[in-house]
C-alpha cells in the first residue's frame, strides 16, 4: 500500500461503498487496545483508594463496564449502517445546527481526555527521553496529533499493535504483581458497602459510555452489509476485557501499595517489572498504550468541531490544511491542560470522570432511543447536512430533554466540587448516571413516537456533490 493511501481523505462525509474494508473483529482488536493502558489502571485504583475493598470494587467495575460497555457497542454498530461519524449522526436528533450543543460538551471532553492521558504518557516519556514531565507531555502530544492526522487506517493498525504488546506487558505485571501480594488476605477481606459499590460501577461506566460520543468514528468504514450484532459483541467484548483487566489491576495495585502508588502511578507500576531495559520497556508500553487511546480522543475531537462548524458553514469535506489545523487546536488545548493538571491529577481526573456523566448519558440515550426504536435505523443522510431540510437547524424537543436529563441528575451527583440534595439519604452513593439514562430515554421516547415527520420511510444516502473546506 503506498503511504498516499494511509492518509484518510474522509473527515464528516458518508464513507462510500467502494472505500469500505474491513471485519467487525477490527472492532475487538482497537478497543482492547485502548483499553489495556495506564489511566485504566488509575480509574480502577481509584475504586480502592476513595474506599472501596477489592473484590466488590472489581465487582462493581465489572458491572459498570458491562452496562456501559453496551451503551458503546449499540453506538458502535450504526457505523456500518450509515458510514458516518458518531456525532453527525446526532443531527437527526437535535438538529443541523442544535448538535452543537452537546458537541461543544463532547469537545470539552475529548481535550479533558487528552489532558489527563498526557499527563501519565508524559511521565513515561520523560523517563524513556531522560527529560522533565513537562518535555515529555509536549513530545508525547505532538507524536499523538501526527498520528491523528494520518488517520483511520494507521489508528487501527496502532490498536492491533497496542493490543499484542500491553497484552503481553499486563500479563508480566501481574505475574510479578501477585509475587509481592497477599492475595488470599486481600480476598478474605471483603465487606459490601452499597455507595463504595456504586462508586465503583460509576467509574467504570463513565469510562465506558465516553467513548460513545466517538465509537463509531472506527466502525464507518466497515462494510455496510457488516452484521450490527457482530459490531456490537466485538465493540463490547474488546472494550470491557481491555478495561476490567486494567481495571483489576489497578485495584490490586493500589490495595497492595497505598501512598506509594498514589505518589507515582507510572514509577510505581514500571517499578513491579523490573530495573534497567525491563523498565525502559515498560515505559515505552504505558506510552504506547496512551498513545493509542490519546490518538482517538484527538481524532473524535477534530472530527466533533467540523462537525459543529460545518453546522453553520454548510460544508461537509475538510482539506489537508484543515484537517492539520483542528488536530492542531485539539493538541494545544489539551496539552495546555495537561501541564497545569500534573500535580493535581487524581483527585481532578475522578472529578472529570463522573462529571462527564452528567452531560453524556442523557446524549446517549436520546441517540440511542432515536436510531433503534423511532428511527429504527432509518436516516436522510442528506438532510444531515441542510437546516432546511427534514431535520432543521434546532429540534427543540431533544434539546429540551437533553437538558432535562442534565438537571433531573444533578439531586444524585457526587463530586469533590458539588454533591446533591439526595446523595446523603442514599447513603453517599451516586446514581445520577442510571437517572441520566433512564429519564431521558423515556421523555424522549414518549415525545418522539406521537409525530414522526422526520423519519423516512428508508435510508437515504445519496448526497449532493460537496463544497471543499
């Protein structure tokens, strides 16, 4: 293949018939690479180190992968149905022009990701370059957003590597891992407690439903007869084996180490395998694992401001020089981010987690109650792209829910800045996602079914010929 061919040329464009490849086994491969790496590992500790035991902490991180894990996978499998990016496909719902409400927010977390994803690869890069944290942020950043840039293919192939190498790298840290501890103790030591539990589960499904703002960006170029149930196993199963092992991991780590990992997560955990080449090694791992998942959130994030610009501008095809110039706008940001987070970045990254919550459930299940039970996979993929045209520029009535469904969690949510009202007669447990799921899709669902004017009677793909950026 020649390196022309790598570099996408497709940014918000319905991928055509005769551009699509691939199996819904690519799917498993890139999600379980995104998955096993460091800020996992951090997410899973974090269910220890705010409380929690380690067996119903890694319970209550499997439970949470599963359920949000699924949330994902459904978004994962409208890739191949319509060739286009995730939140394009959010028009249909909230309007050309009304996306952009919970694109800006969606944007806000792609930097967030890149930010805290920088902060850990930074460390890795600082000790592998005999650098600072600050110089290896700024080099891990810049190897991301060139990555990025390249696109679909070389992401991809970057999962399928990063799948075989942190396979191999978690399965030799937690050999060594299971030396030191006494994991027999650890077990005999487990005591539910329903808001640790909870807890737990939130993690873990935050984690989850955060990729589904961008999940199906890298299923669009399957084929369109590809199977929506293969999509969706091979997403789920990818994407929560990669997590809960890293997760599980974590909680065993920050069972067994206390402060000393809390201290310095990556030192900590290079520290397990060994000195010498065995550590050089495992930081280029932990790099290249965050570089994996760092390369979608910069990927999801360029894609989510063409697609809020080219609500106003009516464009729908980028050029190279676009292209390069919102990658670049991804990187600064969350690199800017990520230097003045460093220091703070455990308490500030468990914030960020269950804040994202808030505002991307209710998001999902307006999409999902949309495109599977009153669209029921049927979309004007022209009208997309036209304010005019059947979906308009602001369907009032999902922004409406949209916004109910950010408000009605709001009694539920625990944070370092903010608890709600019903928190403490629930026993400190935050439910607020399960709310932001359930109201939503219901309000949304009752509206939507009593008129359907903008559900055609089958998919449209056809388009009129695009205006260049």
């Amino acid at each position: 293949m020649a390196v022309e061919d790598l570099v996408e040329r497709r940014s918000i464009d319905v991928v055509p018939d005769d551009e699509r490849h691939g199996t819904a086994f690519s799917q498993f491969t890139l999600w379980l690479g995104a998955n096993l790496q460091i800020t996992a590992v951090v997410t899973g500790a974090l269910a220890v180190v705010l409380g929690g035991d380690v067996v119903w902490s890694a319970a209550g991180l499997l439970l949470g992968n599963l359920l949000g894990g699924a949330v994902m996978a459904l978004h994962s499998a409208q890739g191949p149905k319509l060739g286009l990016p995730q939140m394009i496909q959010s028009r249909a719902q909230f309007g050309v022009r009304g996306a952009v409400v919970p694109l800006f927010l969606v944007i806000l977390m792609y930097v967030g990701f890149f930010a805290s994803g920088s902060v850990l690869a930074g460390q890795a890069t600082a000790e592998l370059t005999h650098t600072n944290d600050t110089t290896g942020i700024i080099v891990f950043a810049v190897v991301t957003a060139v990555t990025a840039a390249v696109g679909y293919r070389v992401i991809h192939a970057l999962g399928r590597v990063a799948g075989v190498v942190c396979a191999l790298a978690f399965v030799y840290l937690g050999i060594r891992l299971l030396d030191r501890v006494d994991l027999s103790a650890m077990l005999g030591d487990a005591h539910f407690d329903l808001p640790m539990f909870l807890l737990a589960v939130s993690l873990s499904a935050s984690w989850q439903l955060a990729f589904g703002p961008y999940v199906a960006d890298y299923s669009r170029y399957l084929p369109r007869a590809t199977s929506g149930r293969a999509t969706f196993w091979w997403t789920l199963s990818g994407s929560a084996v990669g997590s809960q092992w890293s997760m599980t991991f974590g909680v065993l780590v920050a069972a067994s180490a206390g402060d000393a990992f809390l201290a310095n997560q990556v030192g900590y955990v290079v520290g397990l395998g060994g000195t010498g080449l065995i550590a050089s090694i495992l930081y280029f791992v932990i790099a290249l694992g965050k570089l994996t998942v760092n390369v979608l959130n910069t990927y999801g994030g360029f894609m989510s401001m063409v697609t809020s610009i080219s609500g106003f501008r009516g464009r729908r095809t980028l050029s190279p020089r676009g292209r390069i110039a919102y990658i670049a706008l991804i990187m600064v940001a969350g690199t800017a981010v990520a230097l003045l987070g460093k220091d703070t970045f455990l308490t500030s990254f468990k914030d960020f987690l269950l804040f994202l919550l808030t505002f991307f459930t209710p998001w999902s299940a307006i999409n999902l109650v949309d495109y599977y039970l009153i669209s029921r996979e049927r979309y004007d993929i022209p009208a997309l792209f036209d304010p005019e045209g059947r979906y308009g520029a602001w369907r009032w009535d999902a922004l409406t829910v949209y916004g109910v469904g950010i408000l009605a969690q709001l009694p539920f949510l625990v944070t370092h800045f903010y608890t709600g009202p019903l928190v403490q007669p629930l026993g400190g447990a935050d439910i607020s996602w399960i709310v932001g799921l359930v109201v939503p899709a219901a309000l949304y669902w009752l509206l939507a079914r009593r008129g359907t004017p903008h559900v055609p009677d089958g998919t449209r793909y056809a388009l009129a010929s695009a205006r260049e950026a």
